[in-house]
C-alpha cells in the first residue's frame, strides 16, 4: 500500500475511494505512458543543454537520443568510479 498522491493519505478524494492509501496491482512502470516517458527524454535532454524544439531534440532520431543517454551515463558511472578511488574507498 502506497500513500495516495491526491490526497496525501487524508482519505478525502475519490482518487483513492477515500481510503488515503493505493494499492498496487501492477508494475507501476505500465502506468507511464509512452507521452509521459518522451517528455521525461525531453527534460534529460533539455538538462544537458539539448532543447526540445526545431533543430534540437524534436529534430534528433530517437537512435541518437537513446545512445546520448547511454554514453552520458556510462560517463558519469565511470566518472564516480573514478572519484571514488582517489578517495581511496
């Protein structure tokens, strides 16, 4: 059971049947629609100074934007790594 995000569990709302709490019955991955995960790509995008208009990330294959944020990652993985180890841990 999960905290309702209408009503912050006061139980006052019909998103929840007035119970404050949700419960799930499903991977709450399959709530996000395909709209809502492109929108979320476009604010990583836009974070790393890509915009999401005409000539930006609107304009980019999805290849492309897929591969960015699998390079963007893989360097921040390798850039922890190797802070790590300066710090000796």
């Amino acid at each position: 059971m999960y905290e309702c995000p209408v009503c912050g569990n006061s139980g006052k709302c019909d998103y929840c049947n007035n119970e404050g709490r949700l419960e799930l019955i499903q991977c709450p991955r399959k709530a996000i629609t395909n709209d809502i995960w492109q929108f979320m790509d476009y604010a990583e995008l836009y974070e790393k100074g890509i915009p999401p208009e005409h000539g930006g990330a609107l304009d980019q294959l999805y290849a492309f934007n897929y591969y960015c944020r699998f390079v963007w990652n893989e360097q921040a993985l390798h850039k922890a790594k190797a802070h790590a180890d300066i710090l000796g841990s």
